[in-house]
C-alpha cells in the first residue's frame, strides 16, 4: 500500500499555546484510522494542522513522501485533501446540489450533477437535491457536507466527528455507506471522534 499520510513528531499550538506534541502517525493509501479520546485532547487541531487551518505546526507532515508543514493552505487543498469540519460545513447561499458540485467546478456540468446525485443518492439526501441547506435538519447538513468533500475524490478524507449529528437510526447506515465510498476511492481516511 502506498503511504499517503506521515506524520512525525508533531506539535501543534495556537500562538503560543501548545494543544498537542509528539504525535506520530502513518495513513495508507485506503486505510481509515481513527483518533479517539475525550472532548479538548487535541483531536481536531491535529487535523487543522494537517489542513492549515489557523494553527501553528511544528514536525514532519509528509503527503505521499512530500513535504507539506509549511505549505499554504490553497495548495494543501490542490494535492487531494479533504476536510469535514465538525458541524454542517454547508454553502448556505447555494443549493444542496450546487453545495456538492462546488469542488467539482472544473468538470463538465453534466459530470458534476451525475456525480452529485449519486452520492447524495448514497447519503440518502437525493431527494433534497433542489433544496437550501437552511431547510434541512443538523444531520442533513452533515451528510451534504460528506457529500461535498467526496465528490472530488479526496486522496485524503480528514473527519472531524462526521456523524455525530446522526440520530442513532441513521448514523450506522451513513458511517458504512461513507465508509464503502472512501475504500472504493482508496483515500486515506483520518477520523476524529470521542464517540467509540
């Protein structure tokens, strides 16, 4: 399996407060790994870190062999990663459709709504297609987000508590369904939660 994912000695901080140190931490190319532990143990800044959102990193952040630490977050971005922030994440001024259609600008449109609906078909959402995001429920967000980030095909999936808006009924059936697309992508999945 190809090493999508390095991690080494990793520290992080918020200025000058420190949040998490020495991390280390490998992900293959369609391995899930998990990070689990309670709620302010560091889990989501770890993967701010890996997506250069608004923290401090110090270590070795390699993406297939190449060196990211200190590259900006645009071009992080450009190599394939996706990130699902903890909460609904949704573009509120577009459609569902045009929610999920928003990272695949470049394809042709016809492309775009294809890939779209099958994965909101997926998610269960397809009949929300032509709907604002404001109308939906919290899980419905979330699983337009999931929706959104997958429809690229992410080499890596950052997951930052992606059910945990899920009542308990749908929560096993979307986790597989989201689960099965990232194996069927061989994307390398990071997943944070304190939910085992």
């Amino acid at each position: 399996m190809t090493q999508r994912l390095e991690i080494r000695n990793l520290a992080v901080a918020y200025g000058r407060t420190a949040v998490v140190h020495g991390i280390d931490l490998h992900v293959q190319a369609g391995e899930m790994v998990a990070l689990l532990g309670a709620n302010g143990a560091g889990k989501t800044s770890i993967l701010r870190a890996i997506s250069h959102q608004q923290v401090t990193a110090k270590g070795t952040l390699r993406f297939e062999g190449q060196d990211i630490i200190d590259m900006a977050a645009p071009a992080i971005a450009s190599l394939g990663i996706a990130h699902v922030p903890e909460g609904r994440g949704t573009f509120g001024d577009l459609t569902v459709l045009e929610n999920v259609c928003f990272g695949i600008s470049s394809m042709p449109k016809k492309q775009q709504r294809t890939r779209a609906l099958e994965l909101l078909g997926r998610l269960g959402m397809a009949d929300a297609a032509n709907v604002y995001p404001h109308t939906l429920s919290g899980g419905q967000q979330q699983r337009v987000a999931l929706a959104r980030a997958l429809a690229p095909s992410p080499r890596v999936m950052l997951l930052d508590e992606p059910f945990s808006s899920l009542d308990a009924r749908l929560r096993d059936q979307i986790r597989d369904d989201t689960l099965h697309v990232l194996k069927e992508l061989n994307t390398a999945t990071l997943l944070v939660t304190h939910d085992p």
